[in-house]
C-alpha cells in the first residue's frame, strides 16, 4: 500500500514536471514567434523607408545633373558677356558714332539665358538599384536571428545611401555658389556693357 502510494507520488511529480516543461517550451516559442514579428515588421517598415530614400538619391542626381548643364550654360552666357564688352570696345575704338536704338536692347536680349535653355536640359539615366536583401520570412522558416542580420544589413545600406545624398547635396550647393558667381559677374558686365553701347 505504501509502495503504491509512493509510486503514485512519483508519477503525480513526473506528470507535474512534464506540464511545466511543455508550458516553458511553449512560452520560449510563443515569445520567439514574437520576437520574429516584430522584426519581419520593422523589416518591412525598413525596406518602404529605404525605398523613399533611393527615390530622394534619384531626384538628387537629377537635380546635380540640372544644375551642372545650368553651370554651363552659366559659363557660355559669361563668355558672350565678355565678347560683347570687348565688341563694345572695337566699336569705340573704331571711332563710329551711330545710334542703334533697336539693336541695343536686342544686344542685351542675346546676352541673357532663356527659358527654353533651362527646359532642354538633359536628364542624367537614373542607376540601377543595388539594393537586393534576401527576403525572408515567417513561412520560410526563417530565424528571428537570421532576420536580425538582416535587418543590420538594410541599415548599412541605408547609411551607405544616406553618406552618398550628403556628398551629392555639398557638391550641389559648391555648383549653386559657382552659378550665382558667375550669374552675377554676367549680369554686371551685360549692364556695362548696355551702358556703353547707349553713349556711342
């Protein structure tokens, strides 16, 4: 009788330690499960921020490459500033006195950079995304871990695309000063030179 009830006990601590097993395995997989949730999903928030960020990359090589053909154009209306200062000075020198009412405001016309300059501009070819995480997930049977380095490796690329916006935004504002420069060092000599014309 003894026996038997010790044996019961025996049996009674066994069932009891198999039910505690089974409810801490089951917690570590409901909180793994979790774990691996909130990671998927903050994965997949990353990716649509990531997305946005390319498209600011895009936009911002686009604009540089805008801003480069305005550099230029930029460059030629300071040349033919310049040449017409120094036709100005021939046509002095020359010692012609005639007045060109007409021509004058038309020399300054062809001076000046048009609309349509800025319209003709051409597009730089956006690059070819890099960005190629692996995708996986839940019915993969993909680890919370796995996920983890994952997610690290969308943030490097990340902060590798966000490196590169910053280097493109200080070298457009080195182009938008160097514009302005010589915009105004043009424009000052155009009126010189309007100036100029109207006393011959």
């Amino acid at each position: 009788m003894q026996l038997q009830q010790q044996q019961q006990k025996t049996k009674n601590k066994e069932h009891t330690q198999d039910e505690i097993d089974l409810e801490i395995q089951e917690h570590i997989k409901k909180v793994e499960q979790e774990n691996f949730d909130i990671v998927v999903h903050q994965r997949e928030k990353l990716k649509e921020a990531h997305k946005k960020q390319k498209q600011t990359t895009q936009d911002l090589l686009k604009q540089g490459e805008q801003l480069s053909n305005i550099s230029k154009t930029a460059g030629r209306i300071y040349k033919k500033s310049k040449e017409g200062e120094k036709t100005t000075e021939d046509i002095k020198r020359e010692g012609r006195f005639f007045k060109f009412p007409k021509i004058f405001t038309k020399i300054k016309e062809i001076f000046k950079p048009k609309d349509k300059v800025l319209e003709n501009i051409n597009k730089k070819k956006e690059k070819k995304s890099e960005y190629k995480p692996s995708e996986l997930d839940s019915k993969t049977g993909a680890t919370t871990d796995d996920n983890l380095k994952l997610l690290l490796g969308d943030l490097r690329q990340m902060r590798k695309e966000a490196e590169f916006q910053n280097k493109e935004i200080n070298k457009q504002k080195v182009d938008i000063n160097h514009i302005s420069k010589v915009s105004k060092e043009s424009e000052h000599i155009m009126s010189k030179t309007t100036q100029e014309l109207r006393k011959i």
